[in-house]
C-alpha cells in the first residue's frame, strides 16, 4: 500500500501512515516564496501527523510564528501585487514588462462587480437564495464590458474594439503600452487579461454515452429528469435542433444561413444522449464570466454546465474566479470541463477550483478503459515550493477525472443516433467534459438530496470512478486518470442509496456535506464508516475529501483553505491524503486491511482557514463521503512514453519468438509496475516504429517494422485483491 503523500521539495514514503509515538511524522513539504513583501526570503512549510493523529502545518521563517502571521503575510503580499500591478493579470503583467511605447496588445476587460455578500446556503431557505443571486444581477449592470472598452477607444494609441469573429466576447479592446498603463488602476475594473482566441480540437465523435455510464444500467429514476443541463458553445445549427427534438427558447440557435461549425451541435448531442431526460440549455456564448453568462446561469437555473472553448489561466484567473464565485450562488451549478488535449509536458490548462477537471479515457469490450494521446497533460505548478522530486508538477493532481471522448472499440452500436452523419472520432476532451456533465445532471435526478450541492456532486462521481492506471490515487505519480474513469451508473447508484450523516455520525456509504469558517481552523470533523459484515467482492474502501475556494472577484486572488483527510485510527490511520495545494484529498483502503463489520473513523482535519477579506463568502463549503469502488488494475502497456512492443519476424503476433518475448515483456512490465504478474494480454496490429520489448534479462528499444504491441494488459495486484471483471 502507497500513502498519498504530496511533499513538495521531499516525498516521504509511509506505509501505512503511522506517527511513532513522540515522533511526528512529516507528510508533505514544501516552501512559499513571497517576493513583494519578503523579497528574497523563502517560508519552510512542514505538514507532520503526531502522536495524536493530528495534522499540523508547522512553519519555518524568523518573520511567521503562527499561521495567522503567516496568512496576515500573504495578504499584504496580494495587496503589494495589486499596488504594483493594478488589475493586471498574471500573463498580462509579463507581456506588459515587454511591450515598448508602440507595442499594442488585445486585452479583455472585465468590470467591477458589488461587494456584495453571499448567503450560507445551509442557513437561509432556497427561496431567499433564487432571490439573492438574482439581486445580485441586477446590482451588477451599472457598468458594461463594452462601456469599458468604449471608454479607452479614445485614449493615447487605444483603438476601436476588436472584433475577432464569433467567438470573440464583450469587452476586448486592442490598446498600446501607455493606455494599459493607466487602464490597469481604474477603479471600475477588475481584471485586465490578455485576449486568446480559442481554438478547441475537433474531432467527429462516436457512440460514447454507453462507456461513460458503464453497466450495470443506469438505475431507475436516473436520467436527469428535472434538472436544467447546458452547454455554452457557438450554438446549435437550425438544420440540427430537429435531431434531439428540442427547441428554442432553450436552445439558441445559431445565425441563419451560418455554419459555426460542428462542434457546438456535437457536444450537445453527448449532452442530450447522456441525461435524455433533462431541460436542455445552450447558450451562444463561450465564456461563463459575463455579465450575459451569468444571467443565463441564473435566469434559467443551470445545475450543470460545460464549455469547452475557455480554458486558459490558474486558478486567479477572472473567468476561474467568477466560476468557483458561483459556488455560493443560486443554482449553484456543476461545471465539468475539459482539460484539453496535449502531450504531458503541457500543464493542466483548466485549472478553477470549484469544478470537475475532465480528461480522455477509451473504453474497451465493454470491461477495460485505457488511456490514449489525449489524457497525457501534467498537474499545475505547485504554489509552494519546487515540483514533487522525479516530476514537472505540483501535488493537485489534474484531470480529476476521464470520461469517454474516443471511439470505444468495439463500437458501442448505436448508443447516439448519429442524424448528422457523424464518423467515429479519435479523440477529444471536448466531448469528455459533456458526457461527464450529463452524467452530474443524472446524479442529481437520482437524488433531491443532490440539489444545490455541486460539492456533493463532485464527491460522488470521485468517489465511484475506477482506476485505469493505478490501484490507488496518488498525486505524488502524476497520475493522468486522476480519480479514474467516470461511472455513471456506479455514481447515480451511490446518491440514491447512501446515508446523509452528520458529525459523529456512521455509515456503509456516506457522505456529509456542510460549510466551515476561519472559527473552525485546527478542528477535527470526526465520522465513522461502518465496514460491512461481507465485504463487497472485489472493490476496495474509498474516501473522497472536496471543498471549495473563497475566490475575491474583484481583487484578483483565489485562495484556498488547508484541509486533509485521513482513515483510521487517529494513532495508527491506515492511510491518509494531505496535499498542500488542492482541494480534493482520495484514500484507497484495500479490502484485506479492514474487518467485516469493524467501525473504522475517518477524519476530516481542518488545518488552515484562507479566506481572504475581499471574498464574498466568509466561508466555504465541504463534502466528505466514503464507499465501495471496483477494484481496477487494468495498465495501459506503456513503460515511460514508449509503448511496449514484441519484436517479431512474423506476420503473427503470438508465435512466441526470441524466446517467448511476449510473454516475457508482459511479465516484466507488470513487476516494475509494482504486481506480482501479468494475467493476460492481448496484440494490437503489426506496425512500425520505436518500440520497447523485454527478452534474456533486459529491455531492449530499437526501431522495426514488425512490431506488434501489447494490449488489454492485466497485471495481478501485489496484494491479496479480488479483480473484478465486469
């Protein structure tokens, strides 16, 4: 069993997570650089377990004794920031220490929105919520985008707004050094971004729906039914609408006679085949952080959402701050999203905290996913510290999730009717993201108790997901399936039949939802799960820990709170997640660790409160929830970036030349793999290329054009694990 443990700087490996008595044991490390108010300092940052069980974050600086001092410090750091930058954001400010005098930019404006604050959804009754968020619309009008840009056509070098074609939103204005340079400090702006046209990579899609719900069926009652679904894009062609027989005003259509191209009328498809039962939404828009977004969002009371074109930023970015904003909001929607497709050296582009990052994952035969070109983007840059030692990344692992966005092979057979004559697509987490928010809009019909709960949501489809490419998730491995692969049936199963339990309280399937404040720092929320007299044949316990951030929309930061997770007995848990950069915390137990109808706790330690003073809510909201997960040890054969091949003189793959190599490189991939063996594999088609196969005691890596390669790999688990085959 391997710890997720996220220590940025040092990884320590504990197996099982146990502080010695009278030694805490560190979990994670790392370092916070604050060059504005502590040039040239570097903060140490310790997180360590004691010999109670409790999570500690302990810091190292001559300037931070608590960290009280230490959130005091990255205060005046974003207020040095923005004194010195303005509204800028952060691309912006390095292309604006470049520009010379004659040098123009395309920026997007954003205006200022009322400090005005929200309701804790927990306290006050939904009623009061619908009316709130919709006065906060209206409080938001006295100032347009495009009012903005208008107002610096005028100016020194500024020029009209531009105008890029379709996909171009309000408030882009093309404008030289010096207007930036006065521009940045008006007081009615809140953020000044670089203008990037986006251009998502499309591919035609194929039957998908089925992967993503995976059997057995999605149960009864499951098929989002009374939940308002939505995808913004360019909008939908008129020659399509009829194919899902849905009509305006839900829909908006695009330009007659025009032709925005086949990838809006797509992603809707997926929207529409996956919770066939929902109010369809789509909106002609790209972006969810204008003001006409927005009031779409409310106006038609979106639940789930996705877009695909945005994608661009950290997690401070503007259109990333209005989204994880909207958590505290009427409707308080799922926004599911993708992450794009690109190499792993490529970071993570969708990086908001408050909703679900969606990779690419195949589903094959109906029983085994793999992962293909398109999931290979890296985790965000660490805010503390270096990179995790032997990666290009930090500790908040990204996608959180993949969801089926490449043809299943075999095809699926008719899961989407394909009116417009679609071909069957390679791949696209374009197509990914929709099919993962249909399957929220289906959790939520599933369960009433999911309404208004998209960190609920969230939790439920971490919590069913299984695992591509490894037993357990861990972040410290950069893994690329994040949580796993998307179970629709498995998640809409959960939310109709777990138990809601409250502090204290126990459960075989649990989940808990609430909100915490700066007055709960240092508490230990305590729950116990109740192991079942017969454990569930092949699956393992899993635990998933989400919360969201308490974004300034106006002051250009998107802090986030320190909460870790751990199950098991507070002196001796049987493993723990403690990351010090992201806001969802997994723990996989196998089986054999547990006793069959033992009270195993689980606790929810709440290390430190960041909610800055700008932030709209002084609080923030958490959901905690624990069950059983399918085993799944199915590994992609790849070892490193080249894939596993079997060199052969023959035209057939399974003649067992040069001493049985296939069999041989199965075995062998399987044990640095960390199992005991391979189970069984299978052949891909011959072809050429560079290719890794393992014969006579080493690897060997060469270029030949009769390679076959090794597919459907099923290695066995080191540990005593059943392996479900579904």
């Amino acid at each position: 069993m391997r710890s997720r443990l996220c220590a940025l700087g040092l990884v320590a490996l504990l197996s099982p997570i146990a502080a010695a008595v009278g030694n805490p044991e560190t979990v994670a490390r790392g370092a916070l650089r604050l060059p504005e108010s502590l040039p040239g300092e570097v903060i140490g940052l310790t997180k360590v377990v004691d010999e109670e069980g409790r999570v500690r974050l302990v810091v190292d600086s001559r300037r931070v004794r608590t960290l009280d001092d230490l959130d005091a410090l990255r205060d005046i750091e974003h207020r040095e920031q923005r004194a010195r930058h303005g509204s800028l954001g952060p691309a912006l400010r390095q292309t604006f220490a470049a520009m010379g005098p004659g040098d123009a930019v395309d920026v997007v404006i954003h205006p200022r929105v009322p400090d005005l604050p929200h309701l804790d959804k927990y306290e006050h009754p939904v009623s009061e919520l619908m009316s709130h968020s919709h006065g906060l619309l209206e409080a938001a009008r006295a100032l347009d985008a495009d009012e903005l840009a208008l107002r610096y056509s005028a100016g020194p070098g500024a020029r009209q707004p531009v105008r890029h074609g379709l996909l171009t939103p309000p408030g882009v204005l093309r404008v030289d050094r010096a207007t930036l340079a006065f521009m940045r400090f008006d007081p009615d702006i809140a953020a000044i971004e670089l203008y990037r046209e986006p251009q998502p990579t499309t591919y035609p899609i194929g039957d998908l729906v089925r992967s993503a719900q995976n059997p057995p069926p999605m149960p009864a009652g499951a098929r989002g039914a009374g939940v308002n679904a939505s995808t913004f894009e360019l909008g939908i062609h008129p020659d399509h609408a009829a194919c899902w027989g849905v009509a305006p005003p839900d829909v908006e259509l695009a330009t007659a006679g025009s032709d925005p191209g086949s990838h809006s009328n797509q992603v809707f498809a997926l929207l529409v085949n996956g919770a066939p039962d929902a109010t369809f939404h789509h909106h002609k828009e790209i972006t969810f952080s204008t003001q006409t977004a927005q009031d779409y969002l409310v106006n038609h009371g979106i639940q789930t959402s996705s877009i695909s074109y945005t994608r661009t930023g950290d997690a401070s970015t503007y259109l990333f701050r209005v989204m994880d904003d909207f958590a505290y909001r009427w409707p308080f929607p799922v926004f599911t999203n993708p992450t794009a497709n690109s190499g792993y050296a490529q970071e993570a582009h969708w990086q908001h905290y408050n909703g679900i990052s969606v990779g690419n994952v195949r589903h094959r035969d109906n029983r085994y996913y793999e992962l293909d070109g398109c999931t290979q983007t890296r985790n965000p840059d660490p805010i503390y510290g270096s990179p995790l030692p032997g990666t290009v990344a930090g500790d908040r692992e990204m996608p959180h999730l993949v969801s089926p966005g490449m043809t299943p092979y075999p095809n699926d057979g008719g899961a989407i009717e394909q009116c417009m004559g679609w071909t069957p697509m390679w791949c696209g987490t374009s197509y990914s993201a929709p099919l993962a928010n249909s399957m929220a809009a289906n959790v939520i019909s599933a369960d009433s108790r999911m309404v208004n709960r998209p960190e609920a949501v969230k939790a439920a489809l971490l919590l069913t997901a299984k695992n591509v490419e490894r037993s357990n998730w861990d972040a410290a491995e950069d893994g690329r399936d994040g949580a796993g692969a998307i179970s629709g049936s498995g998640a809409a199963a959960f939310a109709q039949s777990h138990t809601t339990v409250r502090e204290g309280a126990e459960a075989v399937h649990g989940l808990a939802t609430g909100s915490l404040n700066d007055a709960d720092e240092g508490r230990v929320l305590s729950f116990g799960i109740r192991i079942p007299s017969t454990v569930p044949a092949g699956s393992h316990l899993r635990a998933v820990l989400t919360w969201t951030s308490n974004p300034d929309v106006n002051g250009g930061q998107n802090s986030l709170s320190d909460l870790d997770l751990s199950v098991g007995p507070p002196k001796s848990p049987l493993d723990g997640s403690y990351s010090l950069d992201d806001n969802v915390e997994i723990v996989d137990v196998p089986a054999h660790l547990v006793t069959p109808g033992a009270l195993v706790p689980l606790r929810v330690h709440v290390v430190d409160t960041r909610i800055p003073a700008g932030a709209r809510a002084n609080f923030f909201y958490y959901a905690v929830g624990w069950t059983w997960v399918k085993d799944f040890f199915f590994h992609a054969p790849r070892r490193g970036s080249t894939e596993v091949g079997v060199a052969t003189t023959y035209y057939y793959c399974d003649d067992n030349v040069l001493g049985n190599t296939d069999e041989a490189t199965a075995r062998q991939y399987c044990r640095e793999a960390g199992y005991v063996d391979y189970v069984r594999y299978g052949f891909a088609p011959l072809r050429g290329g560079v290719h890794t196969w393992y014969a006579n005691g080493s690897w060997h890596t060469s270029g030949n054009n009769g390679v076959c390669y090794l597919t459907d790999l099923l290695c066995t688990p080191a540990l005593p694990t059943s392996i479900a085959v579904e």
